[in-house]
C-alpha cells in the first residue's frame, strides 16, 4: 500500500512539473527558454517587469527558466 501511494505521489508530482513547464511564466520579471534535444533554443515566452508577455517558437518539455531582475517601484 505504501509503495503505491509513493509511486502515485511521484506520478502527480511530475505531472504537476510538466504542467507547469507547458504553462511558462506565471507573473512579472519571468523567463523561459525551451531547447529541442539537441540543446538548440526553439522557444521562448516572458512576462517582463512591467507585466508585457512575449513568446515566439515551439515550447517543449526541455526548458531552463530564470527572473529578471526588476527594479521597484519608486514610492
């Protein structure tokens, strides 16, 4: 029984990675780079620091992600 909850456990948490992954940036400052497999980019989509999305290309399950560094806002 504990080996098949576990096993369920990882099953949702890959599941849950790779939806992720398909869904790209979820807020402002956030990048993705999506590569084929031979490492060659083919895609990408971005929500810059001012909340303006971008994309162009194929978006794959191979995918390195990172954060712009957005100054704050002045008060």
């Amino acid at each position: 029984m504990r080996k098949t909850a576990f096993a369920l456990g990882l099953v949702a948490a890959a599941v849950a990675g790779y939806a992720f992954a398909a869904i790209g940036p979820t807020g402002p400052g956030q990048f993705y780079y999506y590569y084929d497999s031979t490492g060659k980019v083919v895609g990408y989509q971005a929500i810059d620091c001012h909340g303006n999305y971008s994309s162009w290309g194929k978006f794959t399950k191979n995918y390195a992600d990172g954060y712009f560094i957005c100054d704050p806002d002045p008060i």
